[in-house]
C-alpha cells in the first residue's frame, strides 16, 4: 500500500477528483471495520476525491468481500476498489481459512478485471492490534488503501490512455 515515508510521493498531490469509488466493508467486527471506512474516507478527501464519487456497500463479514468487489469492479462504474474488514484471530483454524480466501479472493478480483482492489483487511491476532491499526492518523489500514486505490486507479488509468488495446 502506499505509505508517504516510502514513496515520497504525498497522497496530497494525487489528484483523484475525476474517479469514481466503491468500498466494500463487511459487518463483522463493524466496531473496526467502521473506524477503517473513517479513515479510507480521510484518505479519498486528501486526495481529492468527491464524496459523490464514492459508493459504500456492506457485506456479512470478510468471506463475503470478494464477490462484492468483483461485482463493483465488473460494474465499469469504478476506477477502483477498497476492501475492509477485520479478521481477528481465535481459538479454531477458522482464522486462516476466512483470513486467506478472502486475500484469494481480492487478489483475484483485480486480475480478472483489470481494475484495482485494495486489500484493506485487518488479519491480527487480538483486538488491541485490530484498534490500532484503525485508529484516527495516517496510519490506519483504512487510509492506506484509500491512497492506494487512487494511486493504483491513477496509474492504471494512464497505462490504459498511453497504451490502449487494439481489439
């Protein structure tokens, strides 16, 4: 994901204005999921995206993300996708099952689209590390993958306009 201290680049000067959003937060463990979609909102607003721009779905839990993203990003309505959710980890292998097919499952969303799917899913071990992962800066999961999507949507955008397909 894009994080300023790596790339130099500010979310500030990607300008975002023109692209249209989807987000797509699932209600299980929405005490976290809610904090994320804050602070992906903070991070589409810093980089310029109208909030008219932006359509917020929600699903029942993490399992649930990845067809919600495909069908967004098959719609043509989106330049990019974000992906949060919170998989906490517990006392079964249900952690690993959820946590990984749900990673499966937006990574191959963007492949078979072409347009780019943010992973903002929180995979901790306990709450504490899901909250502060979540929290009011610039380091919540939410807001990376805010500023990843625009930067992702941006470039993907250009490639397509530099090199358009021949059909």
């Amino acid at each position: 994901m894009t994080r300023i201290s790596s790339s130099k680049t500010a979310p500030e000067s990607f300008d975002g204005s023109e692209l249209n959003i989807g987000i797509v937060c699932a209600r299980f463990n929405d005490h976290i999921v809610s904090e994320l979609l804050a602070g992906a909102l903070r991070g589409l607003k810093r980089c310029k995206v109208d909030s008219s721009n932006i359509e917020t779905v929600w699903v029942p839990g993490a399992f649930e993300i990845p067809l919600a993203a495909i069908t967004l990003a098959d719609s043509g309505n989106f330049d990019a996708v974000i992906t949060l959710g919170a998989v906490i980890r517990g006392d079964t292998a249900h952690f690993e099952f959820v946590a990984g097919e749900c990673a499966r499952g937006i990574q191959n969303a963007q492949l078979e689209t072409g347009v780019p799917v943010m992973f903002g899913v929180l995979t901790v071990d306990n709450n504490q590390q899901a909250v502060d992962r979540s929290g009011p800066g610039i380091d919540n999961k939410g807001d990376e993958a805010a500023v990843g999507a625009v930067e992702m949507a941006l470039l993907v955008n250009q490639i397509k306009a530099t090199y358009p397909t021949v059909e």
